[in-house]
C-alpha cells in the first residue's frame, strides 16, 4: 500500500490575521504557523493506521519554500516514511492540486489521503481537483476509511446522517473529525524525522485564480445584554430587531 | 452564453441550497446580461423543477437516470460538463455533496474555482467574486483569469426573492455511460429526523457548561420548538455527550444560520471559527467575561438551567400568540 498525504502549513488560529501592500499580500509577520490540523490529525494519522497494519509507505507532499522544511519534518517525525517539497510557494488551488498531480501520476499510489479543507483559505478543493486530474473517485469529508481487496471503504457526512460508500482504489479520500486521534510524536521519531529523504521537485506555474486585495469584515455591533428573567424581551427582539424567527 | 445552477433533490424536493445557487445564477445572468439555466441529475419532482422559474431560471435540462440517485462525484462532474460545456459560469452549492463536485467540474472544463463565493460577482475589470477566508477573520476578493467559471455558493449567503414564472423542462442526455459509476452505498445512517446542521437557519448549540449529557433534554426541546438544529462545543462531542456530527468550529462544521444560540459555550476562537458567519449570535453563560459575548448581537448572564426554560417558555407564549 502506497499512501500520498497532501500537507499544508496555515497559521495558527489564534493568530491575528492582517495585511500589507495595499492589502494585496498577508502579513506573515508575528504569525505563528502550524501544520493544517486536518491533515496532521485525520489525514496523516489515519494514513500511518493503514500502513502499521497492512504494510505500506506514507509519502507526505509539501509545496512551498524552503523555510516550510520545518513543518514537513514535523510530518516525519509524527511517521511518514519520506518527504517531498513542490519548491514554489502556491498561488491558488488548482495549482497546488496540478503540481501534486504532476508528482504522483506515475508514482502507483493506490490512496491519497488530504484533510477536508486548510484553515486559511478553507478550501476544500484540492482533494477533488486531484481525484478529477487523476481520474478516480473521491469521497470527501470522510470520517471513516477501510481498505481491503482493491476497495476504500467510506463513512461519508451527508445533510442529516451518514452514508457509508464503497469505491475502487486508487481513489483520493478528503479526511475530518472521527477518521483519527491526533498523535504527538516522541523523541525517536522527532531524531529519525531528520535523516529520513525529503527530495525537492520543481513546480508549474500554471493557476486559475488569483487573489485582488483583502479586506476585513464590518466590526461587529456591541452585544446588547438581556435581563436573564425577561425572555420574552429577547424573543420579542429576536423577532422584531433581528427578524430571525 | 448562459449561467447554469446545478440542482440537487433530497426526497423529491430540491434542496435549499440548490434553490440559492438556483436563485445565484439568476442573479448572476442579470448581471452577464444571459440566461440562467438549471441542471437536473436523476429522480426529481417535475412541478419542483418548473417552480424554479420564480427564482428567474428559464429552463431545465433534466436526466432523469436514475444512476444518478446514487452520489458519485465523478460521473456527476462528467454529466455537467457535458450539458454546461457552452456556458460561461457554473454555480454549485458548496454543501456536502458541492465539496466533492465543484473542485472536479473546475478542473474537468479548465473553468477556475471560487470555493465558497459569499456574494454576487462583480465585472469590475474582471471577474471577480468575493470569499470568507482564515475563517472568518477576512474577506479575500478573487479573480478568475479562465475563460469559464465555477462558482461554489456557501450555504445560507443570499436571502431569496421569488417572483413569478415557470422554468420549461427540457429532456437531456448527459452521455454518462454506467462504466462512470464507481461508487457503492453500503449503508444509510440517518440522524434521526431532525433539522440539518449545515443547512440550518437556527441552530441551538451547548458546550460544557451543561455538566453533562443528561442535561440536554432542556436544549432538544428548544431546538424542536423553533425547527432548529442542535450543535456543540468539540469539548462535548471529545466526551460523547453529544455526537461527532453535532460538533462545530474550526475542526468540526462551519455553519451560518440566521441564528446561532450558544449555550454554556466560552466562545473559544477556534468554536468561534465554525460559527461566526452566523446572522445574529445569542449567547447564554453564567461568567459575564465570556469571551463569546464579543462576538454576540444578545447575551444573556445567567444559569442555562434556569433561562433556558424560561427562554422555552417564552417561546412557546410567542408561537402561540404569531398568528
Ligand atoms: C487546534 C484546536 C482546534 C479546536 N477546534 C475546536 C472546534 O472545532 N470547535 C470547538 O468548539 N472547540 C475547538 N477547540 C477547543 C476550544 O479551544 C475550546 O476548548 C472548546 O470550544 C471549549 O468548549 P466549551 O465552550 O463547551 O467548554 P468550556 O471552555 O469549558 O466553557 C464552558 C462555558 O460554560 C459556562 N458555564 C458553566 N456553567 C454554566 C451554566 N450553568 N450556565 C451557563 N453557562 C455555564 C462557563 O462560564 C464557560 O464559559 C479546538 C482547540 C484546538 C487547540
């Protein structure tokens, strides 16, 4: 079993998101980065599950510069055999998922595991943009993956329940909540994470999109605060303020 | 020339967030100066599909293969490629299913992807449509630079208008042989009758607060008073008070109903993260320096085990009197 893990690096959710340039570049100054946690948690963990019983390699893919090695160490020490860095940073998300293609079209991997969506620009794309580039199913936001005789066995969230589906490997499977438990790496795997390969490739260019400018949305309105023995003023603004209900 | 809204049917009666991708590209073909035609993929309630004419669609192109009923992500993106292949823009919901279709349909007709448009396009020097991005906390105004667009509507972002009309339904082949078909439903796991989180535009939600699973009778009946949803804090689903699906936040849901109601919930900002796109956020706590009452339009301090009967109460008086 040959498992692709896609990871990305996004900035920790505490982090306070501001922008330069014009508010045409993110300022990643003072911002604390970390791995996707979708991808470290549900994506990786669950990839690592299957190989430990099965037998198997998890390869984790990166793109982006070389200050992003960090993070991909950090894949390697939580267990993934081997690394590769797409050596560009990403301009959209067609182009992360053409680059990932571009690696693993001859590869034979029989499952590509990413997580469901990035933290940054929550996404959720590039699990079935590789699926269309490859050509195989995909399932997305999986909380439950088997793999046996040539076949992903799938829990799938739909609106009000869960599916459970069946489709043929290789197939690219997008991971949340319920697929794995986070795992924090020891010290062995944090010293084995630096000697194992991580090779570099070099990157397309080609992308679809681009981002003009940011900006920041309306300030909230001060909470107005409701007397706890008088429910019926907030429904009654509920109803004739707000006209929610 | 045209902008297609792709439209899914959920026992025989379309989804609402195909009616707002429906209602999305009609709006968007206002603006194209075009016409807004729907695509229809499987078994579907024909006065249904003629009905979308009140939200400014003039025609359906309709296969009714039942193959279709059955999701498979790839076969669905080869069909609308096919019936949308002389269009300009694609709308889809970003809904469950929308997650795994627009990604591919972006990449099957070479058309860049918004994942997640929150407002109409705009033809100011380009096409560009604007997108929630690092959850929230900042608005990011894409371009599309391809010839052909894809547009991933989230949920809940447009208030519909209907008006009148009746869409002419048109039968279509989509060429999808069954060689396309390559998943298998091995199982349904229905969550038992009640409102659906992400589509829901009230959601009644509870953390820790409550002290434990036993307590949550209280927050059941709000939700089915009102025809919400229930939600939770990730602190009670890791605990299985509440079930993994009921989780919102950063690593659980993201939902943006009109309203949001949190109870015995501190408003952490990763919670925040699933939640603040939310119309009108209530919150209940007994701690006045909850950091939840910063992203809150109410907040009530108090003991959830007393104002949340109160709250049903007044509810129901209110019900009871809205006639
Ligand atoms: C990487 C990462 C990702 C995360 N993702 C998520 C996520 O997706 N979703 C999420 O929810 N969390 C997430 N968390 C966890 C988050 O940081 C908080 O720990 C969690 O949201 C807290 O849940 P809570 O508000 O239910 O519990 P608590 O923080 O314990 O808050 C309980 C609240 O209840 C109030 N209270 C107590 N008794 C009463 C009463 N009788 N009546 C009324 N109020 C009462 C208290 O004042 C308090 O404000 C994540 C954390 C990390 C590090």
């Amino acid at each position: 079993m040959k498992i692709l893990v896609p990871i990305s690096k996004v900035p920790d959710t505490t982090s306070k998101i501001a922008f330069t340039d014009g508010n045409t570049k993110f300022a990643t100054d003072n911002v604390t980065f970390i791995l996707n946690p979708t991808d470290e948690w549900y994506a990786l963990v669950r990839a690592l599950e299957i190989v430990e019983k099965d037998g198997g390699t998890v390869t984790v893919i990166h793109q982006g510069e070389a200050d992003s090695e960090q993070f991909i160490r950090k894949a390697l020490a939580v267990g993934a055999h081997d690394a590769v860095r797409i050596d560009a940073p990403a301009t959209d998300g067609y182009n992360v998922a053409l680059n990932i293609y571009e690696y693993a079209k001859d590869k034979g991997f029989d499952l590509i595991i990413t997580g469901k969506e990035t933290i940054d620009y929550n996404g959720f794309q590039i699990g079935g943009m590789i699926a269309e580039l490859m050509n195989v199913p995909f399932v997305t936001l999986a909380s439950s993956l088997e793999i046996s005789g040539g076949k992903a066995t799938v829990g799938r969230d739909i609106e009000g329940g869960k599916e459970i589906v069946e489709v043929p490997t290789p197939c690219v499977i997008s991971a949340q909540k319920g697929m794995a438990e986070q795992r924090i790496p020891n010290m062995k795997g944090i010293m084995s994470a630096r000697t194992k390969p991580l090779v570099v490739v070099p990157a397309v260019a080609e992308s679809f999109t681009n981002v003009k400018v940011y900006d920041m949305p309306a300030p909230k309105t001060a909470c107005k605060m409701i007397d706890p023995e008088n429910m019926d003023e907030l429904v009654n603004l509920l109803h004739v303020e707000a006209k929610v209900i | 020339m045209s902008v297609i809204a792709y439209i899914e049917s959920n026992d025989n009666k379309i989804k609402k967030s195909s009616l707002e991708a429906a209602y999305y590209a009609s709006e968007t073909a206002k603006i194209m100066e075009t016409e807004a035609i729907a695509v229809a993929l499987g078994t579907h309630d024909a006065s249904e599909l003629a009905n979308l004419g009140q939200l400014g669609i003039t025609k359906v192109l309709h296969d009714s293969n039942p193959k279709f009923d059955t999701f498979d992500s790839g076969a669905i993106t080869k069909a609308i490629a096919s019936i949308a292949s002389n269009s300009d823009v694609v709308v889809i919901s970003y809904n469950q299913n929308g997650k795994a279709i627009a990604p591919r349909v972006s990449v099957r007709m070479k058309a860049g992807l918004i994942p997640g448009a929150s407002a109409l396009p705009s033809l100011e020097g380009g096409f560009n449509v604007s997108k929630n991005v690092f959850s929230g906390k900042a608005i990011a105004h894409y371009q599309v630079n391809t010839a052909k667009k894809i547009i991933a509507l989230t949920p809940n972002t447009l208030q519909l208008i209907k008006g009148e009309g009746t869409a002419t339904i048109e039968s279509v082949s989509s060429g999808v042989s069954d060689a396309d078909f390559t998943t298998v439903i091995k199982g349904i796991e229905k969550t038992s009758g009640t409102v659906s989180l992400t589509e829901a535009e009230l959601v009644v939600s509870a953390g820790r607060g409550l002290k434990g699973p036993e307590n949550w009778g209280m927050i059941e009946e709000l939700a089915k008073d009102m025809g919400a949803a229930t939600a939770c804090s990730r602190a009670v689903s890791d605990v299985h008070w509440r079930p993994h699906h009921e989780h919102v936040g950063q690593t659980g849901f993201t939902v943006r109903p009109n309203l949001y109601i949190a109870v015995g919930i501190s408003g952490a900002i990763q919670h925040l993260a699933g939640v603040n796109g939310s119309k009108k956020i209530v919150v209940i706590n007994t701690d006045s320096e909850a950091p939840f009452f910063k992203a809150a339009d109410y907040g009530v301090v108090g003991d959830a085990f007393v104002v949340v009967p109160k709250l049903i109460e007044a509810y129901k008086k209110f019900k009871a009197n809205s006639y």
